[in-house]
C-alpha cells in the first residue's frame, strides 16, 4: 500500500517544521510536497526514506509526476 508523504510525517509524530528540518529543507517546501503542489527530487525522495524509514516503492507521488517517469 502506497502512503502519502504526509501520513509518513504523521505516522512518525513530526510537525511539518520537525520534519523539515530533518529533511533539511523549509516548512513551505515540505508544505508544498505534501499539497501535491511540488515534488520532492530524487535525492530528497531517498532522505525523506531514511528520514521515515520506509522505501521509495511505500510512497505515493502525484499522478503527473509518475506520468513523466513513464516517457
């Protein structure tokens, strides 16, 4: 079961300003991954796994943005 980057940070009890900061980016970029507004790059994608210890098959990205992969 894929799970959004936001169920991630709840499950391991973060704020999204804890959560960033570990992420080493802003609260707003967070925000913006979480909203589906923006996507985190690759190498955010594997530091958001170690940071919640999961994988890149358990999270759910916008539809758009595994689209794109595809082509």
């Amino acid at each position: 079961m894929k799970v959004t980057i936001k169920a991630l940070r709840v499950n391991a009890n973060l704020s999204q300003t804890e959560a960033a900061e570990k992420l080493n980016v802003t609260p707003r970029t967070l925000q913006n991954w979480e909203n589906n507004i923006t996507s985190p790059t690759a190498i955010q994608l594997v530091n958001v796994c170690r940071v919640y210890g999961c994988t890149l098959d358990d999270i759910s990205l916008p539809v758009m943005l595994a689209n794109s992969e595809d082509k």
